[in-house]
C-alpha cells in the first residue's frame, strides 16, 4: 500500500561514533524523502565529527577513520541537510530515541535550531515491536519477505524502513489493536497524523524522555531522585537543581526544556508582584 501523504516525508538514519545524544557525534546521514506524488529523492552524506571513532563501533557500520578523515563536518553540511527536511515530516527507525535526539543535538551544537513544532513524527520500530516485537532484519523479512543485505549501513536501513512502512499498512489493515486496559482501537491508518500518534506513545517534552507530561499536561521529572514530581515543583523547593542540570552531562535540548520551563515560572513569578 502507498503512503497516502499531504506534504513530504522523510525516512532517515544515522551512524555514529556511538550512542551517548550528549557527546557523540554523526558519522554518516541518509534521507530518503517521499513525495505527495511518490516521487522519492534519495541523499546519504558521510560526515567528519573531528574525533575518533572508537573500533568496536566501526566493526558495527564498517565506517573508520580513514573513511571520513577528507569528508566535511557537520557545520558544513548543516544549512543543506536542514533545508533537504524543511516542510517534512520525519519517519524512521529508533528515530525517537536516538536519531532525532542526536541529530537536534548536532544541529544546537553550531547554534542552528531543528525546530520540531508541527511536525509529524512516525518511529517504524514502534508500530513493528508493538505489533509485532522484532528487530529491524526480522522485521524487513517478516513484512517484506526479503533478506536485508548491508544491514547497518545508514542507506539500506533507511531504504528498508520505507519499504517495511509501506508493508505495515498493507499487513495491519483493518487491525485491532487490543492496550493493556482492554480498550479496540484501529491505529494502523493511511495517513501519517495517526501514524504518527500511534508510533509515539510516550509524551516526551524533551527529546530524550527525561521530561515527560503527565495526565494534566504538567511537565513532570522522568527519572533519578525527583522522578514523577513537576518541574516547577522541583526548581521551587531546590533550585540548585536547575543549575546541577545545567551543567551536567545532559543534552542541549533538554538544557533548553528546562531554560524555558526556569524562564516561564520567572515571568510568572513577575506577573504576580
């Protein structure tokens, strides 16, 4: 089944020096994007990240040193790759818990901002593993019945997520999908706004899920000492909070959730004298 789309949509994967959104970096990107008409426009790029590239890494994707030491670095690259996604949606594998949090993280790096509003998000591996648990080769060979040759290179895995959306549609047409509290939904629909909600069940505010909303839209702490306590809460009664955070090791962008979060209580606090 062909994607139904309204505007673009871009299946994208990375390879990295490894997997920390904090300090590693993009080693190669590619971007297949599918148009309304189903036209598709296909771009991988090999990236220089002026640092080494551990060995056990490389022995993953194959990419060395010596494969990237003549290639440009991000920066270089940045203004094109973000002008290749502007007014698309994005659609990946694993995208939202690695691709995306690393790939806006090297983008705020440079002082750029991949900003996200609006746009509609699809992580396959979701809709595959809360469908049918598996990884990627699994899922290629279940949906597409084929082999996945050159499996961790960014250009197959981007290719074959594409063609494994394309399957999902056909395979859970007319599904039920059954969650944990017994409620029938229909969620595998063709167009990418359910797709989309479906493949992303978690309200992250923050890219990586250290910040999530809870059942009243508050942003609330998702993890260590003040995990399910609010933000703002947490900044009121320990406000070196804030500042430890700041200058931890967390990425740029949940520093810049919470920034935000530090400044709207500030305004409001104002607003009341």
């Amino acid at each position: 089944m062909k994607l139904n789309l309204s505007r673009p949509l871009v299946f994208f994967d990375l390879e990295t020096t490894g997997i920390n959104v904090g300090t590693d970096k993009i080693l190669e990107i590619s971007m297949l994007k599918v148009m309304p008409d189903h036209t598709t426009h296909l771009r991988t790029e090999l990236i220089n990240p002026g640092m080494h590239i551990p060995v056990e890494v490389s022995k993953i994707h194959g990419i060395y040193d010596k494969d990237v030491v003549n290639k440009p670095q991000f920066e270089k690259l940045a203004p094109s790759i973000l002008d290749f996604l502007k007014g698309c949606d994005l659609a990946g594998y694993n995208l939202l818990k690695f691709d995306i949090p690393l790939l806006v993280e090297e983008f705020l790096r440079i002082g750029m901002d991949f900003d996200l509003r609006g746009i509609h998000i699809i992580d396959v591996q979701n809709i595959f593993h809360r469908m049918e648990p598996r990884n990627l080769r699994a899922a290629y060979m279940f949906y597409c019945k084929k082999t996945l040759e050159n499996a961790h290179t960014a250009e197959a895995d981007t290719v074959a997520t594409f063609e494994i959306l394309q399957s999902q549609l056909d395979c859970y047409k007319d599904k039920a999908y059954v969650d944990e509290e017994e409620n029938v939904t229909y969620p595998i629909q063709n167009n990418v706004a359910d797709l989309a909600l479906f493949s992303t069940p978690n309200r992250n505010v923050d890219l990586m899920g250290h910040i999530v909303f809870d059942e009243n839209d508050r942003e609330i702490f998702n993890f260590g000492k003040h995990k399910g306590k609010t933000v703002e809460q947490v900044f009121m009664v320990e406000p070196n909070y804030y500042d430890w955070m700041m200058k931890a090791d967390f990425p740029l962008y949940t520093k810049k959730i919470i920034h935000s979060i530090r400044l709207r209580m500030l305004g409001s606090k104002l607003a009341g004298k």
